[in-house]
C-alpha cells in the first residue's frame, strides 16, 4: 500500500476538456498547411509593422536569433524570404504580443483565479509590463519598485544562515552576456547553485561525450550534415520541435544521403518535408526523408546499437580491415579490446527482439552503416531521459568510433539542442559542478576566491527546497514548475521557500505555485530594442554547432519599465554584494562590450570577442572532437561496456513517454491543436497501441486515470482520454508537462541526473 498519494493533472492545473477531435495523422510535414498556421498566430498577436520589421531579420545575420530552438544558421547566404520555421514564428509572435499585464489586471484577478487557467491561457494574456510583489497571505500581486525589489531580495540572500541555502535558477534563453553576469554574481555571493534546463534535458550527452570524447558537445557542422552518406537520427522529431532541421535533411538526401529514423512514434517531420517557401515542391509533394523507419520499444536503443557493433563485429571477422577503421581506432582510440570480448558475449538476434523491430528492418540499417563512413548520428530527449540515458549516448559514440565517423566531414555527434543558446549558458559557467581551471580563471580575473563545493541540479534543488534547505529560489527565465518532473512534489518544495523570484517576459504556472513571498521581474525578450547609458546593446548566442553570433533586437519594448536581464543582474548584484568585492556591475550593464572582454580573458574560444562576434554570422569556437583531439584521460577516444535497459515492466504495466505536441515549444502552449498527430483541440491524452487499450478493456476515448507509483508514492494522473495510436506494444505517451506530474523526482539517470521522463512505468485505471 503506498504511503502517499498524489493526485490530479498537477497543483492548480485545471482538468477539463474540450471539444476533441480527431483526423489523419500526417505524413508530410511544412508546407502551405505551416505557412498559415504560422500567420494566424502573427495576425493575432502582432502589429503589421512589428511583423515586418521582425520577421525578415529573424535569424538574419546582424538580426534577431530566434528564441526559440538552438538549430544552427547557414554560414553562407540566407533566406530572405524567411530563415525560420512555422514555430519559430510562433515563439516570436508570442514575445512581441501587444496585451500588457500590469498592477491593475492583478488587482482584477486573485492567484487563485489565475490558476484555474490552463498553461495555454495564461500565455495568451499578455507581456509582463512592471515589477510585482504578492506578499506572505495576500492573494493578489501588486505593484512594487525596481528599487524596493532588489531591496527585499538583498534583505533575504543576507539573512540565509549560508549562501548555499539559495538557489539560482537559469533557462535556455538567457544570452551569453547575462550568463556570464549571472554565474559571476552567484559565486561572488558564495555558492555553486546554478542548476538549469541542460540539467533536464542534454546533461547526459554532455556527461556521455565528454568522458568518451573529452567534449561535452556535439563534433559536426550544418555542412557535415549537408555532405554525410547516412544520418541517425534517434529519439527526437525534429518536424515539431527543430523544424530548420528538415531542410540540412532534405538538403542531405539531395546530396545522395541515406537517412535512418528510429522513434517509437512516426513523426510526419521524418516522413516527408515540402519546403513551404519552395512552390515547385508543394506541387510536387514534397521530399521523402526516411529511407528506413525503426519503430523501437521505449528505452530499447543499447539493445539497437549493441545489436549492430556485433553485426559489424561479424562482418569484420569475414572481412578483416574492411569494415573497422582500423587506423583510425589504433591512433586515437582505447580500449577496442575490451568492446570486442564483450560482443562476443552477446546475442544479436537477442538483442534484436528486445527492440522490437522486424529483423529485416535492422539489417536493411545496418546495410548503410556497413557500407558507409561518412555517418553522423542525431538524438534529442528520446535517449536523454532515461535512468541509463548515459549509456545511449556512448553505444552510439562506440558505433560511431568503430566506423572512423568522428572529426571527418560528414561524420559525427549531433545531440540537437533545445532552448536557443542552451549550450551557450553552460559555456559562460552556468553549472553547478565547475571545473577547477574555470573558477581559476574567475579567481585571477575578478580577484575573489569563487566557491569550489559542487552545487545542486535540478532534482537535488528540489529536495533542497522541500527539505528546508533551500530557502530562496532565483529563475533567470523559464517556468520551473511545469519543465521538472514530480509536480506535486515541486509544487510543495517551491512553496516552502521564503522567497521565490522569477525574471520573466510574460505569465507562466511557476507565478502561480510560489514561496511564501514572491517576486516577479519583467524583462526585455530577446525581440526588444535595448538601450543602456543611451547606446543599443546587442547580445550574443552560441547554436547547437558551437557558433556564437549576435542577435539585436528591434522592437520599442512594450513598457518604458522594463530592464534587460544584464541590467536586472547588475544592479541585483550591487545591491547583495555592496563593497564585498570590487567589480563595476554598472559599467558593464552600461556596456556589454566589456562583459565579453571579461568573457574573453575567462573562457578560451573567446579571442578578440568583442572583433569577432561583429563578423557576420560570427564565428566557431574550438571543438577539439572535430580535429580528431580527444581532451579525455588517456588523451584518446574511449570505447565503453555499455548496459542494456533494466525496467522492470509488469504485466499490467506500460512504459510511458512524455511528448511535446506540434503546438508547443518547451513549456510554451501555442495552441490546443496536434496538427501532424491528428489530435485537435485537446491535450489532455493518452496514446496507446490498439492491443494495449482492447486489453485493459477500454472502449476508444474512454476517460481514464493514468497512475506510477515509486518511492512508496503513488502518483495519479486524473482524467485522460485513451487514444489508439501507432506506438509500440507495452508504451503509451502523453504530453509535457500534463504528465510531469507522473516522473517521480528520485528516479533520473546514472551520472547525470536527468528525470526519467521518457522512461515511467504506469497502469492504466478506469475512472469510478
């Protein structure tokens, strides 16, 4: 019997339905049906003007880098038509709406009020338009100066018995500049507590790769992926949540490419891309993608690859030097001889029935991987968020180290990042576990001695705040409440705090869920024009490949209050840190510059910065996996025993997903509708094989409860419709963060904290 129960769509989350309705699930994804979809959200949030004016600089160089998903840019020319995808537009139409919230649409409107609305209304009700305080007891936010603001945050972080009982929080968009400003200000108040959305989503790639590679990040190019001969892509659907993919891919096949999608779901964006802004394509249908489509079970990627090492294993063994590269592997590789004896241990066509997967389907893979080198694999959270998440990420680096496909053009790792410049605040230092010559060269540069006790991520920031240990909690963006797992159980542990404070372009759930005083600061978004001692400041990014480039807004901000995020950390930081140590936070929010020439004497890569983040289209920094040096122990590239999933999956129980809908990006609800899936007009689902739901006796659309129980806690969701949909037997998925409240906090993977959230075992229950 469990000790505890929690149950329902999540604190505050609202359980009712619409109207649902179903059709087709797509088989082409873009085209005309992207361009209006896109154009609806444009026409109902912005002005003609703000359209032009944003639009046809959106990724531009010298323009505005889209804030929403970290895809490169093409160094050479761009589109003037439209470098951007349909939801790309979306996030822009998002953040240059024209509603307002301010003091007086609180004073209509109670907390209380405010939470019975859905994720996806309370993102239509406006920008954030000035600083706003809800004190201990009262219901309503209420009016408060920038001045008062930092005043009381001050009075909180000194009154903390130590500064390890704060927590400061970073999303995915914050830019290079407020990064860097933000780590300095955190450790120059004493702490290492800097978990952020890397911690939820990429951090068991950066922890795979850097201890196999000595790079925790991805090794090639938007021209590798332009000239490779076949491209992996695993776990992810670009088609939703990096549409700009679709065109590297479509532009790959065109080459001659061969491209292998493995996904538990077909996804329209890896079955067919019609380039919208091409018209002789949309006639003609479009371009196929996919040359080979492996429906795997959930979680059952090890036992894909290891099948395959031992399939090349064999051919090798048949065809000696013909297969493995072997030069390759003597020069830069270790321990080649321990892989080998353990694949000899395994049982390929074992390991191909764990996956699921028809046989001849994994031997028509396997054919292009035998015959081809020149081969990069792709993933996203689909390998990321499992307990042996690590474990996926160094098979497929083992595979593509036997091949010789690392540091060649057209060859190598592509984890595809989410938020735009995710990767780029884990370069400026936002990590609660900094390496000791980072904190070396802040010491030297800013003379203070930065603290070297590792800090806490994001699952150990909740159980901090839960227990009492966490009494202040700093969100530089995002919506903490709905991106983490166990939402009962963060609900409960953000309200313990004494003080919880989020920097914020418009209204999200983690306002809503707050400590016992709560703080909101509006922001600049990433599409406003920023003038700081009367000069336009511009700020920079680095994309998924490892390019920093600037991005300049170009809209009049919708309120005269607003602060820049580099400004708000400035002037937080004087306020904290007084006299403690001499660093001029007002000269550098005055100037950005002069934050990149501190970014430049801390961090290498960043040589004559300020010179070279002007060039347009900017410039790459150094990746050491792409010349083939592997900064790792040995100084060489590793090969790994890797384990095969170990979920202990009853009868009774699926494995469930946790999916983003077409209409979303991240925690961001754009609409209601699941175009390419088929699903309209409602969220709250549950996608499971047709066997699956004739065996719990379910009638289709049938209202049921959906439950996991770990740790003695047995967590329900309420109230979601089972739907028949193409997904292995024994899975099932539902949408993020509706089922967030199912990932229990305690399970993540193995090295690298992240939440299970791809990986939850569940039992379907009939509502009584």
């Amino acid at each position: 019997m469990s000790s505890k129960e929690y149950k329902g769509g999540g604190p505050e989350v609202p359980i009712e339905f619409g109207k649902l309705k179903l059709k087709a699930v797509d088989t082409k994804s873009a085209g005309l049906p992207a361009v209006w979809s896109a154009g609806v959200k444009v026409v109902e949030n912005m002005t003609a003007g703000s359209a032009v004016k944003t639009l046809f600089k959106l990724n531009q160089k010298g323009g505005i880098d889209c804030p929403g998903c970290a895809w490169p840019d093409p160094d050479d020319d761009r589109s003037a038509l439209g470098e951007y995808c349909e939801n790309g537009v979306k996030a822009i139409a998002e953040e240059a709406m024209r509603r307002q919230i301010d003091a007086g649409f609180f004073r209509k409107h109670t907390v209380s009020q405010l939470a019975e609305l859905t994720d996806y209304e309370l993102g239509k009700l406006g920008r954030l338009a000035e600083p706003l305080v809800l004190h201990e007891g009262s219901d309503h936010y209420t009016s408060i100066s920038w001045s008062e603001a930092f005043r009381l945050i001050a009075r909180h972080l000194h009154e903390l018995s130590s500064p390890d009982e704060a927590i400061f929080y970073t999303s995915g968009r914050t830019s290079n500049e407020a990064a860097f400003l933000y780590q300095l200000f955190v450790r120059a108040y004493g702490t290492n507590n800097l978990p952020d959305c890397s911690n939820m989503c990429h951090e068991s790639s950066g922890k795979a790769l850097s201890e196999t590679l000595g790079i925790g990040k991805g090794s090639v190019t938007l021209k590798d992926m332009h000239e490779a001969e076949v491209i992996i892509i695993m776990g992810q659907n670009p088609g939703t949540n990096h549409p700009r993919m679709l065109s590297a891919l479509e532009k790959c096949k065109r080459n001659g490419g061969k491209i292998i999608s493995v996904n538990p779901l077909p996804e329209a964006g890896l079955i067919n891309f019609t380039d919208p802004q091409s018209p002789l394509k949309i006639l003609k249908g479009g371009t196929d993608l996919t040359d080979v489509f492996l429906q795997i079970k959930v979680n059952e990627d090890v036992a894909l690859l290891k099948a395959w090492l031992c399939l090349l294993l064999k051919a090798e063994e048949q065809r000696p030097g013909e297969v493995f590269d072997w030069s390759f592997i003597k020069s830069h590789t270790k321990g080649i001889d321990s892989l080998i004896e353990h694949l000899k241990t395994q049982d390929a066509e074992a390991l191909i029935a764990q996956t699921g997967i028809p046989k001849d389907q994994v031997l028509k893979a396997f054919d292009l991987i035998l015959n081809h080198k020149k081969i990069i694999i792709c993933w996203a959270m689909g390998l990321t968020q499992h307990k042996n998440a690590v474990d996926n990420i160094r098979e497929l680096v083992n595979l593509l180290l036997l091949k010789g496909s690392i540091g060649k053009p057209g060859a190598g790792t592509c984890p595809v990042r989410g938020h735009s410049n995710v990767q780029g605040d884990r370069t400026m230092g936002i990590w609660e576990e900094p390496k000791p010559e980072f904190l070396d060269a802040l010491k030297e540069t800013f003379d203070f001695e930065p603290p070297r006790q590792h800090g806490f991520a994001v699952v150990d920031a909740i159980q901090a705040m839960y227990n009492g240990k966490g009494k202040v909690f700093f969100a530089m963006g995002g919506n903490f409440l709905s991106a983490t797992p166990d939402t009962y159980f963060t609900a409960e542990a953000m309200r313990r705090c004494d003080l919880t404070i989020h920097v914020s372009t418009k209204l999200n759930r983690s306002h809503l869920v707050h400590g016992k005083t709560a703080l909101i600061l509006p922001c600049l978004g990433r599409t406003d024009i920023d003038i700081q001692n009367g000069q336009a400041q511009f700020v920079s990014v680095e994309n998924s490949m490892g390019v920093v480039h600037s991005s300049q807004g170009q809209l009049k901000p919708p309120s005269r209050v607003l602060k820049s995020e580099v400004r708000i950390i400035a002037e937080l930081a004087k306020q904290v840190l007084k006299d403690k140590i001499n660093i001029d936070w007002e000269e550098m929010a005055n100037n950005y510059d002069l934050i990149r020439s501190k970014i430049e004497q801390v961090i290498p890569g960043f040589d004559h910065y300020n010179e070279r983040v002007r060039q347009p289209g900017g410039f790459y920094l150094p990746n050491s996996a792409r010349e083939q040096s592997f900064d790792t122990i040995d100084q060489k590239a590793l090969f790994t025993i890797n384990e095969l999933s170990d979920l202990d999956v009853g009868e009774d129980e699926l494995v469930m997903m946790t999916i983003r809908s077409h209409d979303q990006y991240n925690t961001t609800i754009y609409g209601m509708d699941d175009r390419y899936r088929g699903i309209l007009n409602e969220r709250r689902v549950v996608l499971m094989n047709a066997q699956d739901i004739e065996k719990y006796q379910l009638a289709e659309k049938e209202l049921v409860n959906v439950v996991s129980t770990y740790d003695g806690i047995r967590r329900v969701a309420e109230g979601f419709i089972s739907l028949p949909y193409p997904i292995p037997q024994g899975s099932c998925a539902m949408y993020f963060p509706e089922a967030n409240v199912l990932v229990p906090a305690k399970e993540f993977a193995r090295k690298s904290k992240t939440p299970i959230s791809k990986s939850v075992i569940v039992k379907i229950e009939k509502r009584k």
